[in-house]
C-alpha cells in the first residue's frame, strides 16, 4: 500500500508541469488503469527494484485503445491531446452512434491518429513526446524517492 501511494503522490505533484499532451497521456492510463480494479493496485505497488516505472504503464497498455470510444465520446481528452481516433475509428464511432447502436467494433493501436500512436509508442523516448518519456520526467531515478 505504501508504493501504491507515493507514485500516485509523485504522479499527483508532477501535473501541474505537464502541457496539455502529457495530461491527456496520463489521464488515458488513469482511465484505464481504473478499469482494472484490483490488478491495478498490483501494478501500482510493485516492489522497489524489481521493476521499472515503465511498468505501470506496462499494465495497461493495451487495454487503453479498447476505451477509445469511451475516452472520446465521455472526456473531454481531445482538448487537451488533439484528435484520438483515425477517421475510419471516428466515422465508425458516428454511425453506431447515429444507430443507437449499444456494439462497440473491436478497437486497437491501429485505432489512433498517427500522433497518438507516436504518444503511447513505447520506443521514441528520446523524444520526449510520448508516455514512456512522460514517465521518465515523473520518476528520474526509475521510481517514487519513498518506494520501498
């Protein structure tokens, strides 16, 4: 419980220095972070050393693409991360949407506009611009300092 509460307290006092793409990256992981109920306590209090901070978002990365709907039609994340969904996803989105339709289609990383598949790509962290580069800013040394 203690690791569970000094990176969600590390995460809490890094917002305020976040632009408006890395509030959306980290509001799309609390969003489907939550959605995992007790797994995500697991992941949140992972052991000192034994993992990285790249781990807590490990544990839901692919479950993010499957809330695209949720997270475009519910949020308001698109101000504050640009335009989610492809404009195949997008029209897709409207026509169930028009049809009262209550089925969902399958969704995936093929699902994003390109400059959201940059932003979860977990590879570009010398650019700054994506997740795994936002995690790395809130945890430097790979982890909350009070981790144990």
């Amino acid at each position: 419980e203690h690791n569970i509460c000094v990176r969600l307290d590390q995460i809490k006092d890094h917002i305020p220095r976040m632009n408006r793409n890395d509030k959306a990256m980290i509001f799309s992981w609390a969003f489907a972070m939550e959605r995992q109920g007790d797994g995500a306590l697991h992941a949140l209090g992972f052991l000192k050393g034994s993992r990285t901070s790249g781990y807590i978002f490990l544990s839901c990365r692919r479950q993010i693409p499957h809330y695209l709907y949720a997270l475009t039609a519910c949020t308001n994340i698109e101000e504050y991360g640009g335009c989610m969904r492809n404009d195949q996803t997008s029209l897709q989105h409207e026509e169930a949407n028009y049809m009262r339709s209550t089925e969902i289609a399958e969704q995936g990383w093929r699902n994003y506009t390109p400059k959201w598949r940059q932003m979860m790509d977990m590879k570009l962290v010398r650019q700054r611009k994506n997740i795994m580069a936002l995690l790395g800013r809130i945890f430097p040394d790979g982890d909350a300092p009070d981790a144990i």
